[in-house]
C-alpha cells in the first residue's frame, strides 16, 4: 500500500478512536453527574455532567477537523491540528460560557467533570498505545 493509502487507514482509526472516546466521556459524564446528584445535590451532579460532556464533545470536534480529509504534507497537516487544538479551547470556552447558569452553582463539581474528561483521555491514549505496543 502506499503511504497516502497507509495514512488514510490512520485517519479512519483515529477517526473511529475518537467515537469510542466520545462515547467513554460522555457515559462517564451521566454516571459521574448521576452520582453526583445523589451524593450532593442536582446542581452538583448537573454541573459535573456538564464539565465533562463539554470536553467529550469539544475533543471530539477536534479529532474529527485533525483526521477529515486528504493526505496534505506536514507543515499543512501541523497546522491544520493546531487550528484544531485553538478551535477545541474556544468551543470548551463557548460552552461553558453559554451554560454558566448551570455551572456557576457548583463550580468544583463544573471543574471536577473537566478534570475527569481530561485524565479520561490520558487514560485512554495510555492503554490503546500500550495494548497496540504489545501485540
């Protein structure tokens, strides 16, 4: 195969990466917003779901404008995941911004669901790049 054709079969499995990862972070968001809400109140559980759903979806953007597309030489590519990375930060920022009214009650729990969604996709890079080193 060629190596535009070997770089395409990457974008597709990081593409379907991404899903799986999107998918991960939200459940995570509903299980972590629902214990919340029974340990603490409905603003805490609804502001946890909220921080971490907003990074689920805002990553997922991002991978999606990195790996759409044809192959383009390097600096093209670097670039264009740069603008990906700004355009990521400025969604989370947008998002929160617009859902402040329900953040803002429990800010430590708004914060606690990013820092959750956050480590969420360390782990996940961690043990796929682990489980593929390994076979």
């Amino acid at each position: 195969a060629s190596v535009a054709e070997k770089m395409l079969k990457h974008f597709r499995n990081q593409r379907k990466t991404g899903r799986v990862l999107a998918v991960s972070q939200l459940m995570l968001a509903v299980v972590g917003g629902l214990i919340g809400s029974i340990a603490g109140t409905r603003e805490q559980g609804l502001a946890f779901a909220l921080g971490a759903a907003i990074i689920a979806l805002a990553h997922f953007a991002m991978s999606v404008l990195v790996f759409t597309g044809h192959v383009q030489s390097a600096p093209i590519w670097f670039g264009r995941f740069l603008f990906a990375v700004v355009l990521k930060w400025l969604v989370v920022m947008a998002l929160m911004l617009l859902f402040m009214q329900y953040l803002a009650p429990a800010p430590i729990m708004a914060l606690a669901g990013v820092l959750a969604s956050l480590a969420a996709i360390q782990l996940f890079n961690y043990f796929d790049a682990k489980v593929k080193r390994g076979s």
